[in-house]
C-alpha cells in the first residue's frame, strides 16, 4: 500500500532522529489528500501530517512556512493550537524518499458534524476566534499587504459566471443556478465591500478543523492557509459551519459566537452581515462550478452553506434581528 510506504518512510526518519519507538498508529482520515497519523511513541503521542506534493504545488513555499511559524507563535502564546515539533530549527521535515511532513503535539479531543454545535460550544468558538485575531494582530507580516481574496468589479464577476453558464448548456439545473448568480450578482452594490481590516486570517475555520472537549474548544487545527487576509471571513465560516442546520441559521448560536467573540474583539451586527457577504463573494466561485454534482466530503456542506447565503444574500439583516 503506497499509504504505508510513505508512513514507513517518514516514520524512519522521525525515529532516527529522536531514537522513539513506535507502539500504536492510527491514520487520521480527515482533511483533503494529505496524509495524518496519531502515533504513540515511548516518549510521547504525536501527530504527523504529510504534504500531498500536488496539493503544495498550490502553496507558495515562503508563505507555507510563514504560516506555520505563526502557528508555533500562537502556540507560545498560551493559544490551543498543536505545538510544532522542530528538527534541527527546521519546521518542515523531508524523508529519504523526499515527502514533506510535520510532527506535532497530538491534541486529544473531537470534532463535531456541522450544524450540530450548541449555543455554548458556539460561544467558546467565538471566545477562541476573538482571541486568535487579537493575536494575529500583533503579527506584522513582511512583504506584500494586500489580501489574498482580491474583491472583484461587478463586470468581473459577471463574465465570469457568463462563461461558466456557456460550459453547462447541457444541465438545466446548473445552468438555472448560474442564472441566479448573474441575477444576485447584478443587483449586488460592490461598493459596500469597503472598510474590511485586513489582517492575519485562518481562512480554513470550520468544523473539521475544530476539536472540542465537552463544550470547550480544545485546540484549532491546520494553518496552512493562513495568510493575510480578511478576518471577518473567519467569523462567517466559523458561524456558517456551526449554526446552519436542516437549512436554517440557528440565531442563538450565531449570538453565542458574536457574545464570545467580542470578549476579545470587536463585531458590530452590520459588520457580521458584511461578512456573510463577503464568504459567498469569495466562496461561490469555488462550490459552485460546472462539477458541483461530483463534489464530495467537505465540499458538499460548504456548497450547502454557499446556497443558502445567495438565497438569503438580501435577507440577512432581517434574519439577523429573529
């Protein structure tokens, strides 16, 4: 089996430098194409994720690396994040057999499906992510400093849904489902997209990438995508991945949040409807595309979670005072 070699293969060399010994492994299956193990040595359980070298080949390298070290900094800061275990200063691993990986603390907790958050999970969620951004915000990255999400023009965004709708002329419902997008995107003021922050942002904040313990978060998971970016955008996927439920936003939960949020930071209620603005802005170019029918694992939910804010998309401030 190919996952084994490549387990074999970093395992050789986690051991030859440390001299541990293996007693348990588990695989991991969560997250999209890289590999995870919890592994239970005689020193300590650890957690090893490998790279998927096509998936790295979206990343650029200096950036990857940054985000991580922004992790071990959080780490150091009392935050629940996994601390990363280094090897000779080095934070990315190489085996013989060239895969990249990383070794971390393993956090012991669960994640939890979906929508199935409740209103005091929420609230600690809201606590955490408050804290996180306060903590980013002390972090001044080097180089460029403009957001990853570039917000489009009108005219942008409508050619390209019109060139996506010429690609599905043979399925009508897709090809209805483009039609809306014209039809939203027409009618959507892009002006109103002004007076975002722009820090360091998770941009990967939803439930997979949570563990709790009872009602508290335990630890927050993967920042590989971590960049700069709109912070907001970690508060909508955040609320959009905990409180909608059979179709509906549960407004308790997303009060929870913003309640635990604001212990730490800021969020005015015209703020957090900007922020579900701006996730559907980013976020349906991604889910809805001509292979939508094919999507599967996370990818289904968060196309779930994209449809209902474009069919909410002017409702939101109503929604909002229920």
């Amino acid at each position: 089996m190919l996952t084994e070699k490549i387990f074999t293969d970093i395992m050789d060399r986690v051991a030859n430098q440390f001299g541990w010994q293996v007693n348990q492994v588990e695989q991991i299956n969560k997250g999209y194409l890289n590999l995870k193990w919890r592994v239970v040595t005689d020193h300590k359980t650890i957690l090893i994720k490998q790279f998927n070298k096509d998936r790295m080949k979206k990343y650029n390298p200096k950036e990857h690396l940054f985000a991580l070290k922004v992790q071990q900094y959080l780490h150091l800061q009392g935050f629940p994040c996994p601390q990363i275990i280094t090897c000779n200063e080095e934070i990315v691993w190489k085996s013989e057999r060239g895969e990249l990986f990383m070794v971390m603390d393993f956090h012991s907790g669960s994640t939890i499906i979906p929508g199935r958050a409740n209103s005091e999970k929420m609230y600690q969620l809201g606590m955490i992510t408050g804290k996180m951004h306060q903590l980013l915000s002390e972090v001044k990255p080097k180089g460029k400093l403009s957001p990853v999400f570039l917000i489009p023009t009108k005219e942008e965004r409508m050619s390209y849904w019109k060139n996506v709708k010429c690609k599905v002329t043979s399925n009508d419902k897709i090809v209805s489902l483009m039609e809306n997008q014209l039809i939203l995107t027409e009618k959507i003021d892009f002006h109103n997209f002004t007076e975002l922050e722009i820090g360091l942002t998770h941009r990967d904040l939803f439930m997979d990438n949570i563990l709790f313990k009872e009602n508290e978060v335990a630890a927050i998971l993967d920042f590989d995508r971590l960049n700069l970016d709109y912070p907001c955008l970690d508060v909508a996927r955040a609320i959009m991945s905990g409180a909608l439920i059979d179709g509906k936003l549960c407004i308790e939960n997303v009060r929870s949040f913003v309640e635990g949020y604001k212990e730490n930071k800021s969020l005015s209620r015209k703020m957090l409807i900007k922020s579900f603005k701006l996730l559907w802005l980013m976020e349906s170019t991604w889910w809805i595309e001509p292979r939508m029918e094919h999507h599967v694992g996370p990818p289904v939910r968060f196309l779930e979670e994209i449809l209902w804010l474009q069919e909410n998309y002017f409702n939101l401030a109503d929604i909002m005072k229920e």
